[in-house]
C-alpha cells in the first residue's frame, strides 16, 4: 500500500459520517447533537492534541480533531492546538476552523428553489470538511519531551471566554494525562464540556483509575459540568 492511498484512506475512513445533509438524514456527533437543522446554539470546541507521546499516538489524536470537524455542524467553530511542554503559546496553534452558516430555511418542501440552495449549502459545508481533515491528516508534528497539558487548558479557556451567551462550549483532549509542568494555573472552565482521549492506560490499573479521578476532580473544580474519559482504542 503506498503512502498515498493509506492517507486517502485515513480521510475516508474520518469523513465516514460525512453525507449530504437533508432534513431527514444528518450527521450525529459524539454528543448526540443532530446534523444542521438543530445546530442552535451552535458550538465552539477546542482540541487538543499530545505530542509528547510516539507518533503512533499523535496521528490517533490528529485523527481526533479531524472527526470532531467532520461531525460539526453549520455555524460551528474548531480551534486545534498542540499540547507541549509549552502548550499556552502562539506556536502550539494549529489552526481554527470556521463553519459556514445559513442554511437555507426550507419551510415548504415543495419549494424547488430553495431545496437546490440548500443541496448547494450541504456540498459547500461538505467541501470545507474534507479539505480541513486532509489538512489535519497530513500533520506530522515534531516531538516534545514535556507534557503541558495545564498550559493546553488555559489557552482553551481564554479561547472560549469569548463566546457568546448561549454557545455550547466543547474541549477535545488526546493525552496521557501525565502532567509534567505543572504550571499553577486555574483556568475558568465554567459550563464547559470536556471530553478525554487516554491515550495510554499503562499495567496499573489502580493507578489509571487515580489518574482519571484527579483530572476529573480538578476539571469539575474549575466550573467544567461534564467530563467523559474514553479509550484510544475509540477511535480505531
């Protein structure tokens, strides 16, 4: 297999949920939330991704990101960040990813004209996904040799202090989870939704466990309504 068709295949396999909208068939997201017709309020998220790990584990977290774009919805922003050994500065930025909006509101289905618009809306949203996801796949990131994942949090927490009232506010990480630095941040996390990609349980399980419930204890003390832990293994 060449390199070329294992990429294609990776894009592939992303954007698997990636269909033309219509009003009765949509692309779910990880949080259940539907395709366009319901997209308000919409959703800013910030992902994060550990390159402190092999490359085995990046491209997974790469892969991460990438399907949390092709699962957004119109409207929708994604900000990509790395986390490093210095993971709240400018170079861990990756890119931000803003979805078009206006979907055309088609209240009579036997309306021919605004049917074609909103196909013609529907390959638009489409095309930018692919392109994005190509981009993020093709990412090969240098190594760190520190994990600043409290610097990753705090950037993302700047990021979405922005937001207007009534967005739904997201954080994406894929890591370890072995915090390093220990920058002694507080990040004002309030209302946000946070969803973790372990990407390394290790032999110990009593340890993992430890581990999970120490981030899950210090997100909900920084405001965060609702934290979910996943396997790696997700998203093979």
């Amino acid at each position: 297999m060449t390199v070329g068709t294992a990429l294609t295949m990776r894009v592939d396999g992303v954007l698997g949920c990636l269909i033309l909208l219509t009003a009765a068939a949509s692309c779910t997201g990880g949080s259940g939330r539907q395709g366009p017709a319901a997209a308000s309020p919409h959703r800013i998220s910030v992902c994060g991704v550990d390159r402190s790990g092999s490359y085995d584990f990046v491209k997974i977290g790469i892969e991460l990101c990438a399907r949390v774009v092709a699962q957004a919805n119109a409207g929708d922003e994604i900000v990509v960040r790395w986390i490093s050994d210095a993971s709240y500065g400018n170079e861990d930025f990756v890119e931000r990813i803003k979805l078009p909006n206006g979907w055309p509101p088609c209240t009579n289905p036997f309306d021919a004209r605004c049917r074609r618009e909103r196909a013609a809306f529907d390959a638009r949203l489409v095309q930018i996904k692919r392109a994005t996801v190509e981009r993020l796949v093709k990412l090969q990131p240098a190594r760190s040799r520190r994990t600043d994942i409290l610097g990753f949090l705090q950037a993302a927490a700047d990021e979405l202090s922005t937001a207007p009232a009534g967005v739904e506010r997201w954080i994406y990480v894929a890591t370890d989870l072995e915090e390093n630095v220990h920058h002694p941040v507080s990040p004002d996390l309030k209302d946000v939704r946070v969803v973790v990609f372990a990407l390394k349980t290790g032999r110990d399980p009593v340890r993992a466990v430890r581990l999970r419930n120490d981030w899950q204890e210090r997100l909900r003390s920084w405001g965060v309504v609702e934290v979910a832990f996943h396997a790696a293994e997700v998203l093979q």
